[in-house]
C-alpha cells in the first residue's frame, strides 16, 4: 500500500477550514457586525467623565429596574446624525436612553445636542476607557440594557427604522419581560 505524504492532504485541508469559517461568517445575522461578549452579561459600571450643563450619567442607573438604551455617540460622527432623530422620538415615548459622549470636544458635543436636540436623561463622556470596557469598536454603538442592568442587545452602527423595527423593538421587549 502506497504511503500518502501528508504535503499532498495539507492544502485541501486548509481550504475546507477557511471555508467553512466564511461561509459561517457569512450567515451570521449582520457578517458586517463583530459579537459582542457582553451579551447576558453585567454592563460594566465604568465611571464617565461630566458633559457641561447636561445632567450626568451615574452607572448605578443601570440597574433601576428599568430597561433603557446606552449610546455611544459624537458631534464628529456623521451616522450619528442620522440616527438622532430616532432616539429623539423614542425618548418622546418615555425610553430612557443614556448618552456616553466619545472622544469629543465638550463644546462641539454640547453644540450637537442643542441643534439636533437632547434625547438623553444623562451624558457622560469617554476618553475612550468606558468604551473599551463595553467593547465598543466604534461611534454609534448602542446597547439595550435591562432592569438589573445586563445587555441585552448591541448594535453597532447607527439605529435607523429598520434596525427599530427588526432589532431594537424584539430586544426592548425581550429585557422588559425579564
């Protein structure tokens, strides 16, 4: 019997591994969107810095019993304009919604809130340690957190109906029926 080398074996191999994880990556619900770890997990009670004239965030409130929104977000973040009017309507139907500022200037950020508006019960700011606790890879990236202050949900990129719709809403309902 004739001795297969394993050089001959080896590059069939590696094609059918690198295969196989692409075609998983590519079935995944969002392939553009990296997991989060926190899912189901404590949201992490990092301290963040204080946005001038704006009431702050205290990471206590995570765990108030009540389900709520955290948005990572800035005035230099061109998707994050997009997506403002959106949690301006959903603050109008009573979701509190908790605004981490990254990485910004204090009077540009400040100037963002008072032309597009203030959807946010409080803001805090981030020099980009409260971000990297929440593996937030970039702005926006928005968590739904439920009552005893676990992350639900992670959305990376802006919330647009669409992501209301087929994302935010199931996530909102599946926290507040914890």
């Amino acid at each position: 019997m004739a001795r297969v080398s394993p050089l001959i074996i080896l590059p069939p191999a590696i094609f059918a591994a690198l295969a196989g994880l692409f075609a998983a990556g590519m079935l995944r619900d969002n392939p553009d969107e990296l997991p989060s770890a926190l899912i189901g997990r404590e949201a992490p009670l990092t301290e963040t810095g204080t946005l001038p004239g704006r009431t702050p965030f205290d990471p206590a409130v995570l765990a108030d019993g009540k389900v709520k929104l955290v948005n990572f977000w800035a005035s230099w973040c061109a998707p994050c304009r997009v997506e403002h009017p959106n949690f301006e309507a959903l603050a109008q139907e009573g979701l509190p919604i908790y605004g981490i500022n990254y990485k910004d200037d204090p009077d540009n950020a400040g100037a963002f809130l008072d032309e597009l508006g203030d959807p946010y019960t409080a803001i805090g700011t981030d020099d980009g340690r409260v971000a990297r606790d929440w593996g937030v890879y970039g702005v926006p990236e928005t968590f739904v957190v439920d009552g005893e202050g676990r992350i639900i949900e992670r959305m990376a990129g802006p919330v647009t109906q669409r992501a209301i719709t087929a994302r935010l809403r199931p996530a909102l309902d599946e926290a507040a029926a914890r």
